[in-house]
C-alpha cells in the first residue's frame, strides 16, 4: 500500500524541482546582446495612447550650423543630433520668423508672426510685447484637446512675455516652468540686464525667481531639469509635453574652455570654435534628455521635433552660419527665414517608419505645430480624425493661421510641396510693428511657392557665406554692406534656394501679383501690446531690491482695475 504512495510523492518532488530549475533559466527574450535584461515591452494600452510630445528649439541654429546640412566640422561636435536626425524625416521646407521672440510667440499662439508680434521688445521685462495675454496657447490648446490628460512642461528660454505674473508660464498652460524669461543671458551667471542696464540674474521656477539656482553653463541646467521631470514621469500616468527650448547656440559665445578646439582660419575672436564648443555641449544635453526618455519608457510612443527658431546670427562675431543660403538671422532671406529641423521619435518609427532616413520638402512653417500638435494631443493615432484647436472668442486678435500637417508629412510617396500651403507671409515691418535692429520699417516678405518677393534694404546682412565661417578674413558690420532689395526683388526659390538671382524683371507680372498680394498681407499687421490692465509697474531699482537681484515681473493690474474686474 505504501508504494503507490510514495510514487506520488517522488512524483510532486520532481514537478516542483523541474518548476524551480525553469524559473532560474533566464528568458532569452528579455536578455539584451550584452547579457543585461533589456526593457520590457510596454503594452499596447500604454502606447496606443496620444504621444509624448517633446519640442525641442535651438536658439539661432544656422542652416549650416545643423549637423545634417553637410558641415563636416560641426558633424564631428554633434555626432549624437546627427544621428538622430537620421532615425526620423527632416524637414527641408521649415520656416520661421526671422529672429527670436516672433518665432517663439508664432509657435506657441498659433499666429504668423504678423499677427501676434514683430519685435523683440519685451527685452525689457516691462514692456507688453510676446504673445498677446488673449490668445490661447499651444499648451492650453493641447490639455483642451485631450480633456486635461497631458502635463504640461516650459524648461529653457521663454521670451513670450514677462510683464506681469499673467504672462509667465505657468499661467498660460504649462505646469511646469524652470528657464529664464528674456531674450538671452550669460551662459554661466545667467545674468543680463534690464532698465538702465541694470544687472538681473534671471532665472525663474514656477511662480518665483529660482533662488540660488544659477551658476551652472545653460545647457547643463536646462538639460538637468529636463532629466529630472522625465525621470519623475510615469508614462502610465499621463502623456507628457515637454517645451524644451535651449539657449544654445544663442550668444555670447560661451562655453567651458575644455569644449573648444581650435580651427583651421578661425575669426580673430574664435566664433567658429567657440559656436563649434556650444554645439558640442547642446549635442550632449539632446543626448541626455534623450536617454532619459528612453529610460523611462517614453521615447517608445514620443514625437521629438527638434528645430532652430531661425537662421544663425551672421554678423560681427557670433559665429553663426548658413551656407548656402543668402542671409541669416534679422533678414528676410533664406539664411534668416529657413529654420533647419527634424522630427523623429519612436511614434514616428512606428507610425510612419517609411519616414525614416528621408527628407521632406513639404512647405510648412513653425506656426503650423501648434494645429498639428494639438490632432496629435487629440486623436492619438487615429489620423482620420483630428482635433483642430479652439478658435479664441476675442474679435480683437487675430484667428489662428496654424494648419495641421500630419497627414500630409506621414502620407507615403507625398512630392507635393503645397499639400499644405502654398504661401507664407514671413514679415510685414511698420513704425507700429517695429523690426529689430539692423532691419527695420520696410523690411517685407511673403512666399507663394515657388516665389519669393523681398523688399528692403535687410539690414544689409543679405551676404553668402562659404564653408569656413566666420573666419580670418571675412567680418561682416552690423548694418552690412549688402543693398538688399530697396526696390522689391523676386526670386524662384524652387530653382534658385541660394537667392542669387532676381527675376523681377523677367516676370514682371509674378512681380506685381506677388506685390500687391504683400500689401494686402499688409493691412492686416497686428502688433501685441495688450496688458491685461497691469499697468503700475515698480521701478528697476524696488523692484531689483525686492526680488534680490532677480528679474521678475514688476507691473500688477491697479486696484480700481481689481475692483471693477470682481464687481463684473
């Protein structure tokens, strides 16, 4: 009787034994080539969500400057950018306003630049300029298309406006904010000046000045905080947008002296080996930002666009370049209007992976993210319906001009240039929407594929620059010596990108299309200078007192105005 009995149990024994050996063998699945467990593959609840959204902006980035344009040099200091360039499609047809604040104030409004601000103004933290307090936001737009389910995050510079607390960050959609408020800064201090040129680190977190905080080289600082919020993201929670816009490669020409290495004809004051050195430490802080997203398991269902908000700063010694095109920032011209960019991402090689590896000369402009960010937010992936932004209940700005271009980019075998649009109007300079410096008044240019009308003398920058620039015997002034196109010029930029000849007088009836079309684009400037009625503002010295040597808005809407807001 017992053996029977003990059959079965020498049977259980060898069961569990055999259970515990197969449980010690490792899953080859889950083991990578260098023997380490790989990460575990999310499920499809977790990426058939909306995507992580993460846009990257490069501060005065030149067209040569970027690493997939063909500069071996800058290739070499931006080996990890490059390569992800080539994981997604870039967008060789990307255009942006023709310096910082417009293009900034464009993309997050959802505005041509023509209609939401021209000027950099609001270099002075006082001043009402950036992106109108009335208009709906990229981030406000994204939380209403996916019924509050993305966090929202501003790190680097903003430059949208600083007046008052209801121009900062976090009151117009972000969650949250780390960055400085102006136009530039000292790399390492994070110093710059306000009133009366008096100094202000200006550095802010949240609803306060980042006490302490500053000393660290930019790139390092803004890269960590980056680090740091996507560290602390659950991707199960919810889908993240994350506005990263760097100051690099923005001057001054700073950067950690171990960063530099000499080159051969440099400038007398090094411009291109020090923007070579800030290229370098961006590609390090993209490559950072990027692991961490891989990391946490969000690169995996992410859309990351990286582009410069315009072309690079040509003049003097600040080192950029745009090689071939004609220009550079504060010009109409390709060099200042043609805004070097990518979009990759794991989204993409999923969605589209026919996108990988190409280039896209689909014509598009940096205002058209905020329409097609806000499907994306929207829709998820399904691209046959999509969200379109809420339209702002205000007749006194103007409606939004963003077009969504998903479809059209993502759509296989797509040639057309103008699935999307046809024209862009890049700028309309007025005394009232005054152009910055060397440009000014009369400075125009619309597109209207494949012409280009430009009027204005450019603030003479209208230059080509060859391979090796800035260097030892080039320097260009500021204004420059170039006429621009006092008189009106049109160019085919279809057969002619590099701008050298103008057709106008071979077709003079384009021209006068073109022209009139210009002038009509015209009479609907709009220049932002709405306050929200913070009109009593501190002066430099309370106010540099007050907040420590901090910068911080200094104007706060009167009390009449208070009390008559809570008698409505």
């Amino acid at each position: 009787m017992w053996v029977p009995q003990v059959l079965k149990i020498f049977s259980l024994v060898l069961v569990l034994v055999f259970a515990e050996v197969v449980s010690c063998v490792p899953n080859l699945n889950e083991v990578r080539n260098d023997g380490e467990p790989k990460t575990t593959k999310k499920t499809s609840s977790t990426n058939d969500g909306p995507p992580h959204i993460i846009l990257m902006l490069a501060d005065d980035m030149g067209w040569y400057n970027a690493p997939w344009n063909g500069n071996a040099e800058i290739q070499e200091r931006m080996p990890f950018i490059h390569s992800l360039s080539q994981t997604g499609v870039i967008l060789d047809r990307h255009y942006s306003y023709k310096y910082c604040s417009p293009a900034r104030s464009s993309l997050l409004s959802g505005r041509f630049p023509l209609h939401v601000t021209q000027n950099n103004k609001n270099n002075l933290i006082t001043n009402p300029g950036g992106a109108d307090l009335r208009m709906t936001l990229l981030p406000q737009q994204i939380k209403h298309a996916s019924n509050s389910s993305y966090k929202t995050a501003c790190i680097g510079k903003w430059h949208v406006g600083g007046r008052s607390t209801a121009n900062l960050p976090t009151s117009r959609g972000f969650d949250h904010h780390f960055g400085f408020l102006k136009g530039g800064q000292d790399h390492f201090t994070q110093i710059n000046t306000d009133t009366h040129n008096m100094p202000f680190v200006d550095l802010w977190s949240q609803q306060a000045p980042a006490f302490g905080r500053n000393g660290t080289y930019s790139t390092y600082l803004y890269a960590m905080d980056a680090v740091n919020l996507i560290q602390q993201h659950s991707p199960k929670t919810k889908p993240l947008f994350l506005y990263l816009a760097w100051q690099a490669m923005h001057g001054p020409l700073e950067a950690p002296p171990e960063y530099e290495t000499p080159v051969d004809n440099d400038s007398p004051h090094r411009a291109r080996s020090r923007m070579n050195a800030m290229a370098a430490i961006l590609d390090e802080g993209v490559q950072n930002v990027t692991r961490a997203l891989r990391e946490s398991g969000l690169y995996e269902n992410a859309i990351l666009i990286f582009s410069s908000d315009n072309g690079g700063w040509i003049q003097a010694e600040y080192g950029g370049n745009n090689y071939p095109l004609r220009g550079g920032k504060v010009t109409d011209f390709e060099g200042g209007v043609r805004a070097a960019a990518f979009v990759t991402g794991g989204y993409v090689e999923r969605h589209a992976p026919h996108l990988v590896g190409t280039r896209s000369n689909l014509l598009v402009h940096l205002v058209d993210w905020y329409a097609t960010l806000v499907g994306l937010a929207g829709s998820g992936q399904n691209n046959e319906t999509r969200t379109r932004p809420i339209e702002d209940e205000n007749d006194d700005v103007p409606p939004v001009d963003s077009r969504d271009f998903w479809h059209a980019l993502i759509t296989p075998n797509n040639t057309n240039v103008t699935a999307v649009r046809h024209e862009i109007p890049l700028s309309y300079c007025t005394p009232e929407a005054e152009c910055d410096f060397p440009g000014g008044t009369g400075d125009h240019a619309l597109i209207d594929w494949p012409w280009k009308v430009v009027n204005g003398t450019q603030g003479g920058l209208g230059v080509w620059q060859g391979t090796q620039f800035p260097n030892a015997t080039k320097r260009i002034p500021m204004p420059g010596p170039d006429a621009g196109c006092p008189n009106g010029c049109l160019f085919d930029i279809e057969k002619d990108p590099t701008e050298h000849v103008n057709v106008k007088d071979q077709y003079p009836i384009v021209f006068r299309r073109l022209w009139d079309r210009l002038l009509e684009v015209g009479q609907g400037v709009y220049q932002t200078n709405y306050d929200g009625g913070a009109k009593t503002c501190l002066p430099v010295s309370t106010a540099y007192k007050r907040d420590k040597g901090y910068l911080a808005p200094r104007c706060t809407v009167d009390d009449d105005a208070e009390m008559a807001a809570e008698a409505q």
